[in-house]
C-alpha cells in the first residue's frame, strides 16, 4: 500500500507507509527512471511540459456520465459513495491500531536494541545462551563451516573490543545506503557506535545516528526526521510530508560534504596571475542530513528531478527504519542480502569499472585542457555514480 506525497506540484510521487513496508522490497535504485519519459523530454521538454498542463487540467473532472443518468440511480450512488466514506474512517481507524501495535512491539524490541548496543560497543559480553542459540546452523551450514572452526584460535583478538565497524559494515552491505557512503566518508562513519529509531507524538519517526568522539564534527548525536501529513490519506494511510535533519558542527577543514577547489587566473591585460578558491559540494553519505525540500506552490524553478530525489531520500529513511535498525547483525554479516530481491535492480543500474575509469580519463583530460587547477580536500566519488543521491 502506498499514498502519493500530498503536494499541490507533485501529486504524483509514491512512498510507503510508515507501518506496512514489505520486508522483501527491494531497495529503489537511484538511477530508476519513468519507461519513455527521459526520451521525450529530451526530444522537446517544451512538447512534453504542454502534455502535462493539459493531463493535469483533465485529472478529476468529470465526463458527463454520472450526471447523464437517471436522477434514481445517480441517488443510488450518492449513497455508495456515503458507505464508501464510512469504509474510509474505518481504514484510518486500522492504520492507527496498526501504528499503535508497532509502538506497543517497539517498546518490546528497545532493550534488545539496548544489549545490541553494549555488545557492538565493548560494553559487555554476549551470554553464553545467546552465543548458543546465535551458533545454531542448519547441518547444511554446519558440514561447511566445520573444518574452518576446528582452526579457530581462540585467544586470537582477545584484546579487541567490541566489533570494530560494525555499523560501517551494515551499511555497506545495504545496496542503497552503499551507494551513497563515499571513500572519505569512511573514516567518519568508522567512529558511529549506534543507530536508533523513534516514532514521533504525531505521525512520524526519527532517526537517531550515535558518534563516539572524532576528528570530523562537534555532534554526539546526528538526527534525521520524517514527518506526515495530519490528514490521512485514500485507503487510511499515513501521507509522507517532509524531512528534516539535524545542522553537522564541522570541524574546521573537515567538511566532508564540500571541498575546496583552488584555480589559477590570468588578467588578460596585465597578464598577472592569482589562485582562486572556492567551495564546491561533493557526494558524500552526510548529505543525508540535509534532505531535498518539496517545492512550494509559487516556486517556478522546481529542481526536474525533484520528484526522485525525495521519493529516494523517503525510501533510504525507510530502509534504514525497517531493515538496518531492526536486523543489523544480519546486514553486518551479509545474511540478509539472501532476502532481498537484488533482480529487481535493473540492467541499466550497473556499468563496468572499465568504462568508468575511461570516462574518468577522458573528463580529468578535458578539465587539464580547459584550464589549470588544483583540489584541495578532495576524495573519492562513490562506487556507483548516483547523481539522484546529491542531497540540497
């Protein structure tokens, strides 16, 4: 079940509810785009600008049918539509006892969450019930792995605490979430001891991401939140609103979502020369916490891919809320991928490393050509090239 993002300009967008999102949904890829809309509006944006006015114009009203009818069945149909509404207030009463369960199972999961969090942390140890039940395999599993643990030295790593990058790890065993974590945002994200989640007095939830103390911000705590709409949607369900996430202290130089370009210029005239620099934003996974803002109804220079870029900021939330959170220790290892249904990534989503390292050459040769010019603060692009992923 899913309800359009209620915008008086983008009427059209889908998210999940913020109870019923499938377990085996597959992550939405930043490169999905609408079969045959690209094509066209590169073909004549003005043609297809037109087209939509005009769609638009026609969406609910009416074509004379209804009203055609005798005046003793449009009656009829009145009072359908008077059952229908009173089929409507009952939907929204079942979403608001599904949420209220997911609370009341919430308040139940939290102390696992709590122990979790000791456990990743070096602040306690697992008990030995826990470690038996956790070492349970199918024989399957265990004709695999038994020749491996009969090597196993048990004193090894002894002085580790906790498990290093446990998070890091989960997150980028998430095919979503790895696209948006950049080489540079690693060793940030090497220092996140805990990612929790919290729903909202009003419809909503908020994401809570924990640091330890680093050399890249000031913040203990990062959050993102998403709320919904007061009004419930066609069918009961909650409609997605907005995003709003928590202002990063940066250290000084340590921003990882800009960096600094510096640039030689030479007067025409004089002939002298001057290095110029400036700040340019970056890829980077901290872009998450400046998320996209819905246009406004008088804003005339709506971003086109605006549409995308809040339906995949809304879907990477609810990944994180429904997947990561609540089996974290299954993406650390991998397991869960078996799960997911990675088919449904399509073709177009993947390119060889080859063609991207040619392309690289090819742009770093053009910008040498163009002009002379130095990065300072720079680091690496993410895996995949995800233009959607650029937060504003």
């Amino acid at each position: 079940m899913s309800e359009p993002i209620r915008n008086k300009k983008l009427d059209n967008i889908t998210a999940p509810t913020p109870q019923n999102t499938p377990a085996n949904a597959a992550p939405i890829s930043s490169r999905a785009q609408q079969p045959g809309v690209t094509s066209i509006k590169e073909a004549n944006p003005a043609l297809v600008s037109m087209m939509q006015a005009k769609l638009g114009s026609l969406v609910g009203r009416s074509s004379g049918y209804i009203e055609s009818l005798p005046a003793s069945v449009r009656r009829r149909v009145a009072g359908l539509k008077g059952i229908q509404k009173e089929h409507s207030k009952l939907e929204a009463e079942f979403q608001e006892e599904v949420l209220q369960l997911e609370k009341k199972y919430f308040a139940k999961f939290s102390p696992l969450y709590e122990t979790r969090a000791k456990i990743v942390n070096g602040a306690t140890e697992p008990t030995e019930e826990q470690v038996k039940v956790g070492e349970q395999k199918d024989e399957e599993e265990e004709e695999e792995e038994q020749s491996a643990e009969q090597e196993v030295n048990k004193d090894e790593g002894a002085d580790i605490k906790g498990i290093p990058e446990f998070w890091l790890s989960a997150m980028k065993n998430h095919p979503s979430v790895a696209e948006m974590i950049t080489d540079r945002d690693e060793g940030a994200l090497k220092h996140l001891t805990d990612i929790r989640m919290e729903y909202l007095d009003r419809p909503g939830f908020r994401l809570i991401f924990e640091f330890e103390e680093n050399e890249y911000f000031e913040n203990k705590t990062l959050s993102k939140t998403y709320y919904y709409q007061e009004e419930n949607g066609y069918g009961g369900d909650f409609i997605y609103d907005h995003a709003e996430g928590e202002k990063i202290n940066w250290k000084p130089s340590k921003d990882l979502t800009v960096k600094i370009e510096s640039k030689k210029q030479r007067n025409k005239t004089t002939k002298q020369t001057r290095v110029v620099k400036k700040t340019v934003p970056v890829e980077s996974f901290f872009n998450f916490f400046d998320p996209p803002k819905p246009p406004t109804e008088d804003d005339e220079d709506a971003d086109p891919e605006i549409e995308d870029r809040l339906e995949l900021d809304y879907q990477l939330g609810e990944d994180i809320k429904e997947k990561i959170i609540p089996r974290a220790i299954d993406w650390f290892t991998g397991e869960a991928l078996q799960f997911e249904n990675i088919d449904d990534f399509e073709e177009g989503d993947f390119e060889d490393e080859d063609d991207e390292e040619e392309e690289d050459e090819l742009s770093d040769d053009r910008d040498d050509d163009e002009d002379d010019s130095d990065e300072d603060n720079d680091g690496s692009k993410p895996k995949q090239e995800t233009a959607e992923c650029k937060q504003s």
